[in-house]
C-alpha cells in the first residue's frame, strides 16, 4: 500500500503546485460550498492531456488521492465557473415523490391508484423512489456492502481490472468520460455487465461476485414489475416494453465518492440524463443526488431500504413524451465519509432493432415527436458525447 500512496503523492501535484505530504483528518460537511479557494498552477505550461493521462494509466482513482493526503485537487478535476456557481444544496426534497408499491398485486383499486402515481411521477419529475418495492432488504445491504469493499481494496487488487474497454464485461476506471470532458469529476466506477450476456465470473471481482449475481436477479424481476405499471400507465399492454428486449440490455454500475478537500471547485457526477430506458438506483445514506425541476436543483433525500428510479431519454422517446427524462447530477462528497452508490441501467437487447415512438401512443392529434433509430446509432452518439445532455433526445426530434 505504501508504493500505491507514494505514486500518487509524486503524480498528484498535478496542476497544483509542489508541496509536502499531508494527512487528511475527517471533514465536516461544508455548509457553504462557494467559499473562496485559491487554485496554485505548477506552471504556465500546464499540459492537461498528458497530466490526465499519468492519472488514468496509474490506475489509483480518486481513493489513491485521497489516500495519499492531498488537500488540493488537480487542476484537471476544476470545474468552470459557469458549473461552480450553481452547485449549491437542494430545496424541497419532500416533494420528490415517494410511491409505496405494498398491495400493488392485491387485486383491488390499489393497484390502479399505484399506476396513476407513477404515470405522474413519470411524467412530471422523471424521478420518485419507490418503498416496500419487493427486493430483500439484506440483498441490497450485502451487495452495496461488498462494493464499498471492492473500491476500498489495495490498488495493487483492483488495477487487475481497470480499463477502459467492457469486453471481458468488467471495467474498474475513474470517470468514463475522463479523456474528453471539460472537467473530471471526483468519483471512481465499477461497471459490470449483466445482459444480454452475464460478463465472464472469473473477471467479476471474487469479493462482489455472489453479490452481484444475487442483486441482478432481483433487479431484473423488479424491472420488469415497473415497465409493466409504466405500461399500464401510458394504456397499453403490461409487457409491450419487455417484448421490446427493454429488460435484455443490463449494466451495472457501482460510484465510489470519496471525501474531496475542495467540493465548492469540482462534482461527484456531472448533470446529464440516462440514455436508456429506465434505470434503478441505489444510495446509502450520504446523499448528494440532485434532480433538475422548474429551473431548480432538488435533493434526492435518502431513505433507508428505498430505491430510486428515472426515466430515460429512450423512454421518453418511446412514450412520444408521455414520460419525461430529467437531468440530474451528484455534488461532490464534502463528508468524512465516502458515499457509495448502485445503478443498473436497464436497454434493450436487440441493438439493431428500430425504435421510437409506439405506434399506439400515435394519433392525428398527437403525430410522433421523435424519429426512429437503431440502438447502436443511439448509444454511439451518446458515448461519444458528441451532443450535451437533452440535445440527444432533441436530436431525434421530427
């Protein structure tokens, strides 16, 4: 371990000027995040490209800086001021809605009513959370558990996995988009695949395996619950999403926010909208998860044994815009603590069957909005971030 904090120490002066080694002690949270904070330059000639690449190819991670003590990001985590200015908490978590799913297979009006609270969730927020959802308790504690375990593993165990291809199913990296954002942001990720093909067991890490191979049954059965109340509630068939293969295409993500010396000056996660068709989350309770409604930023406030769930851009290009996509981000972690988070984003399996609007949510008053596309044109384009945030599903747009 000490190889690991002395290669960081050396490397992650980067941008900042040199200085002595620190250690960090526990933080409490910043209560104003826009503080001033001086930003030292190493030099005039800084050479972001090669300074982000040494970062990505030690294969520390943003836990490797934090573990090596430094009180100083490097300069390629700033944010610009445009960014900065409006990350600030939340107001009014409580009206993010919470939707109670006990009963929902009771045979009574309960089950209607459910539906029609999704159907406005959906369609307003594009976020709620969702309780007593079916999935055991001790399932998600023991797999968000052995994710926290993976990402606190000596470097020297969880480099055997880092990189930046998903062939092997598998990939350990700090941020995916770290080669051609403007800005990285302080998390690092472990995503591994789940459908339509599991990735291969020997690369899923031995401490998560059983875990996660557990945790993906659950989520694949609890999706296919949702996209059938979300079917019900656009008023057609309970399985016309799953006959679309929107269950097939799995992927599992795990952050890992370490506690960052400057929060007011970069993000946990960048704003943007999921791609897909609907994601599942799960958060401990550190919080941080921020959604964008009315011009404002809410708190995702967490609640013990809940999962959070967002529309997607295809969903709501699916649903002629019955459904809406919300951006969203995550602040960076300014507690002692690290936060830790799960996501299975959930596609369809067939990525070169043609999708848009359902033809029977099309009628002379309300012509489709969007146009077709294949799925591999559209992840190919969101991937390569060739278009920022909404301008994806406004790319397709007739």
């Amino acid at each position: 371990m000490a190889s690991t904090t002395v290669t960081a120490s050396v490397l992650f002066q980067i941008g900042t000027g040199r200085r002595h080694r620190h250690v960090m002690t526990p933080r409490a949270p910043v209560s104003h995040r826009l503080r001033s904070t001086t930003i030292m330059s190493s030099s005039e000639s800084y050479d972001r490209a090669n300074e982000v690449k040494r970062f990505d190819e030690s294969k520390v991670g943003v836990k490797g800086l934090v573990d090596s003590g430094i009180t100083t990001i490097p300069s390629f985590f700033v944010h610009p001021p445009e960014t900065l200015s409006d990350l600030k908490p939340g107001t009014r978590p409580e009206i993010i809605p919470v939707i109670d799913l006990s009963g929902v297979d009771s045979g009574s009006n309960r089950r209607s009513d459910i539906v029609d609270e999704i159907r406005r969730a959906a369609s307003t927020f594009g976020f709620f959370q969702i309780v007593n959802h079916g999935v055991p308790l001790e399932v998600l504690d023991r797999t968000m558990t052995s994710m926290k375990g993976f990402h606190e593993q000596p470097t020297e165990i969880k480099s055997r996995v880092y990189r930046r291809d998903i062939g092997t199913g598998v990939s350990y990296m700090s941020n995916v988009d770290l080669y051609h954002s403007k800005a990285a942001s302080w998390r690092d990720t472990i995503q591994i695949r789940l459908g339509p093909k599991l990735a291969d067991l020997d690369e899923i890490p031995e401490i998560c395996r059983n875990e996660v191979i557990e945790w993906d049954r659950e989520m694949k059965q609890l999706g296919e619950h949702l996209m059938g109340l979300l079917c019900e509630g656009l008023g057609v068939e309970n399985g016309r999403l799953k006959d679309m293969t929107c269950l097939e295409g799995r992927v599992m993500v795990a952050h890992y926010y370490p506690c960052c010396p400057q929060p007011d000056l970069t993000v946990g996660l960048a704003y943007h909208t999921d791609p897909g068709v609907l994601t599942v989350v799960q958060q401990d309770h550190v919080g941080g998860l921020q959604v964008k409604y009315g011009g404002g930023w809410l708190d995702v406030k967490p609640i013990p044994g809940a999962l959070v769930i967002n529309i997607g851009d295809m969903l709501q290009i699916i649903s002629n815009e019955e459904y809406k996509s919300a951006e969203h981000r995550v602040l960076a972690n300014a507690y002692h603590e690290p936060r830790v988070s799960m996501a299975v984003f959930l596609n369809p399996g067939n990525r070169e069957d043609v999708y848009g609007p359902l033809p029977e949510l099309i009628s002379p008053e309300k012509p489709a909005i969007y146009r077709q596309f294949t799925l591999t044109d559209f992840m190919t384009r969101f991937f390569k971030k060739e278009l920022d945030c909404k301008s994806l599903t406004n790319y397709y747009k007739i």
